[in-house]
C-alpha cells in the first residue's frame, strides 16, 4: 500500500499550459515526476490560431532567465529575445528622450508570448510531460482530489493526487477553491483597458525605431507604448481609460475619432502605422485586473503565478515573478524531498505571499509612473541622481527598478528599500534649486540620512 501511494503522490497533475505551467512541468520532470498537464485551448500546433490582438509582450528579465537557466533553456530562449536597454520617451512633438534601465550592459528583454510558450511546451513534452488540450476544468472536489473536465466527448473525471493550477488569472482551481470554507479573495480592475496594436518593419525590412529600447509615449491619464519582436515589427499597447474622459475606449467609434486621437498625441506612432485602424476595430479592447487571495493551498492543491497572484503589467514581472514561483517551488521539493507535498506547499505559499503581495502593489504604483511621470524633466533628473548614487555607492544605494529587475532579492524587501529611499529622494528633490545644483550634491550625506533611517 505504501509504495503504491508513493507512485500517486509522484503523479502530478498542472492545469494550465501556458507560459508557467509548461515551465513547471519542466521542473517537474526533472525532478523525476510522472507530469501531465491539461489545458482548455486547442493545440495551436495542429490548428491554425489567430495570434495577435490579446498579448502584451513580455519583458524577461533577471529572475525569468534564473529561472530558465536553472533549467537549461536559456540558450534556446536566447534567439526569440531582444534586448532593450531602456525607455525611449516620446513627447507630442515627436521628440525622444532615453532613459536608461540600469547600468551599460543590464537590459530587459522584449520576447512574444506565442513562440516562447510553444518551445516551453515542446520543451516539456520531450522531457516526458503528456499535454491534453481542450480539456477544461469546471470543478476539483478536494476531499477525493477529482477534477471534472469538460471534453469534446462530455464530462471526463479523474483522481489527481497533487494538483498545481498554473491556470492563469481567471483560475478554475481557485474558483473551486472560493466555494471552500475561509478562503479570502480580493480582485479589482483599473479603469484602464488595452488594446493591441502593431507597428510593421519598414519597406526595406528594417526595424522602424530604435529596437534595443521600450518605446512609450505617456500623455498624463494615458499612454502607449511598443516592444520589439524579431521580425523587425514593434508589438505595441495602448492604454485608455474605458470611459469617462475626452480620450478613451469608449469616445473612439469610427477611423476618424481614431485618427484624430493618434495624429493629436501619438502622430510620430501614427505615421508608422499603415494597419492601424484595421487592426484597432478587429483586435479586443481586454480588462487589466489585480487578485490576491489566500491560502493557495487547499489539501494536496497548490495555485501558482497569476492563478494566485494576478498583477497588471506595469512593472514587467508578471511573467517573471511566475517563473520564480517555478525556481522557489522547484527548492523546496529538492531541500523537503518528493514526498512532502504538504510541507513544500506551505512553505511555498509563507515563503512567496509577502513578495508577490509588494509586487502587485509596485505594479499598480509604476502605473501611474509611466504615464504622469516619465514625461516630467524632474523625474528624469530623479533617475540621474539615483544612477549617480548607485555609481558611487554600488552596495548601498540601489534603485528600486534595479532591486526588481535586475536582482533576485525577494521583492517584499526590494519594496520596503524603495520607500526608504524613495523618502530620501522626495526630500532631495524639494530643493527649489535642485536643477541648478543637482550635481554639486553631497551625495555621501544622502547615504548616510538612508543608513541612519534604516537604523529606525
């Protein structure tokens, strides 16, 4: 009996093969457990699937290539990634203005969901992950551990004795997890929505602008921006308000409320955009929504990545505080061993919480940054007294964007530094004539103010 338990409990069940779940499933195996991962797509492999219109293109940074390292795939992934080294800002006038992410050589880098997602899933596959697709889950009855799958041919039932629901922010194992007892669960859209939009290569097959940088023109309560793709085309988003302001979704309908929109804000965008209001009546406006909930745990269940933790996409870790949620698991399995799925997984959810709770909230604060602030020649001036401080005191003084972009410091810590220092910089920058005199500041006196208010 005990051996025959050992098996099942060595059977791992992940419903969701997207960009998480397939990287789990290729955690999984490594580990030397029998994986099979249920998604309620069709495989795009075998049918011919519109891509566009629903992705904001990922930004990989340093936790996401740590995560895939650990498994082997960077130098696959490598070929599908572009380096963006920082914002380019856009003003009206179509004037740009670069800033830069961190030091020479830290970039981010632009990578699309459809490729990335299918070479993790054939990455799985061939290390002995099963896939079935167009399964989907309608109900997980936790007390014997069965999911219900909807399936062309009816209803299918099966016993999973581990679950891992990577099954993204409309989870269908946390939905069964919502009719348990106690379980807190907290969701909240912006008022801003998105919308998908592309600018092509050149004629000549060239990259339009610059393609080593994230391109954003922000125009106080809205903004657009664009990354790149190997194809030499630009993946870009804009973000409106829903309704509710001289420039939002629901104000623009037909091609001349859109063309006027464009040529009075975005007109350097607009002149590269053949396709534009092609492609803004046929691509989806979509929702941007932050969850949190606890616990994530439920019997032998485990939610991970935007299953537990969706954030909106302005601070470019969506994806890579996912793929740590993959590396932190994938440790506590190697330090608590394969059988200890109720130790792991609590540990998991104690370990993770605080980080991905100051994530959401950097998320939603960067939101406002992108689209008030990065236009504002203080902020600019804020960033290059920051860069300085970092220059001259690399240890002590780090740059919150750094902390999280560039570093696998858990973020509940990245988050608590930024608001010292932000305080500091606040401060700082109230010097009426701190434009003048930025450069002659007594920069070891600010590292002192810091090291004495983390003493408090």
């Amino acid at each position: 009996m005990g051996n025959n338990l050992l098996m099942e409990n060595n059977e791992i069940t992940i419903l969701g093969a997207g960009l998480i779940g397939s990287l789990m499933a290729i955690y999984l195996r490594k580990q030397g457990l029998a994986v099979t991962v249920y998604d309620k797509r069709p495989d795009k492999r075998k049918t011919p699937y519109f891509e566009g219109g629903r992705s904001i293109n990922m930004a990989l940074s340093h936790r996401g290539w740590k995560s895939l390292e650990q498994v082997g795939l960077k130098d696959k992934v490598m070929p599908l990634a572009i380096p963006m080294y920082g914002r380019k800002v856009h003003d009206e006038h179509g004037g740009t203005t670069f800033i830069s992410y961190g030091k020479e050589d830290q970039a981010i880098y632009s990578i699309s969901r459809g490729k990335f997602n299918q070479l993790l899933a054939e990455e799985a596959e061939r290390l002995g992950a099963e896939i079935e697709f167009e399964h989907k889950c309608v109900d997980v009855d936790f007390r014997t551990q069965e999911i219900s799958f909807e399936h062309k041919e009816g209803i299918k039932k099966l016993t999973a004795p581990v679950i891992i629901g990577a099954d993204g922010a409309y989870s269908s194992l946390r939905l069964a997890m919502q009719k348990q007892i106690r379980f807190n669960y907290q969701q909240e859209y912006i008022s801003h929505g998105y919308k998908e939009l592309t600018i092509p290569a050149t004629v000549e097959g060239e990259f339009a602008m610059d393609p080593n940088a994230l391109h954003i023109w922000p125009r106080g309560k809205f903004m657009l921006i664009a990354l790149p793709n190997p194809d030499k085309s630009f993946t870009c988003t804009l973000f409106l308000p829903f309704e509710g302001t001289k420039v939002c979704f629901e104000k623009i309908n037909d091609p001349a409320d859109l063309e006027q929109v464009f040529r009075s804000y975005f007109d350097d965008a607009y002149q590269l955009m053949p396709d534009l209001k092609e492609e803004f009546f046929r691509n989806p406006t979509s929702a941007l929504i932050n969850i949190e909930c606890y616990p994530w745990v439920q019997g032998h269940s485990l939610l991970i990545g935007d299953a537990s933790h969706a954030m909106v996409p302005f601070y470019g870790q969506g994806m890579n505080c996912g793929f740590e949620d993959c590396y932190v698991l994938n440790q506590l399995i190697d330090k608590f061993g394969l059988n200890s799925w109720d130790l792991v997984f609590e540990k998991f959810q104690k370990k993770r919480k605080p980080d991905t709770d100051a994530i959401c909230q950097l998320a939603m604060e960067n939101f406002v940054e992108m689209r008030d602030s990065v236009a504002d020649p203080k902020f600019i001036l804020r960033k290059k007294i920051e860069a300085r401080l970092n220059e001259l005191y690399p240890n002590d003084w780090i740059p919150l964007y750094s902390m999280v972009t560039f570093s696998d410091m858990g973020y509940a810590e990245a988050y608590a530094q930024g608001k010292l220092q932000q305080a500091i910089m606040d401060k700082v920058m109230a010097d009426p004539l701190i434009t003048e005199n930025w450069d002659k500041l007594d920069y070891s006196d600010i590292i002192d103010k810091m090291e004495t208010a983390k003493a408090v």
